[in-house]
C-alpha cells in the first residue's frame, strides 16, 4: 500500500485486512494522490507490478 500525507484511511483499511505484504510512505501528495502528485503514484504501482513474480 502506499500511504500519503493526511490519507488517514488508507492506515485505517490496512488495518482491517491485517494483510500488508508492502507499505510506502510517502512525504507528498494526499488524499487525491493521482492528482496531487501523479509521478509518485505512478511509480509506486509500476514497483509494485515489477516485484511480481513472473515479471521478466
């Protein structure tokens, strides 16, 4: 999961699953991170998707 600043829910749902297999945070963007600060989301799925196995 990723978890940016002033997000309260996202720690509230990774609790609740009590299944976090990846945690980031990070120090910009917000609630609306795909609008707040798109570069970072966009790489934090990126990495997440290369750290699957099978990736080549």
């Amino acid at each position: 999961m990723a978890n940016f600043p002033g997000d309260h829910a996202t720690r509230d749902l990774a609790r609740l699953s009590q299944v976090v297999t990846r945690w980031r945070e990070y120090d910009r963007g917000g609630h609306f991170a795909a609008l707040q600060a798109p570069e970072v989301l966009t790489a934090d799925i990126r990495e997440f998707f290369r750290s699957l196995p099978g990736r080549p």
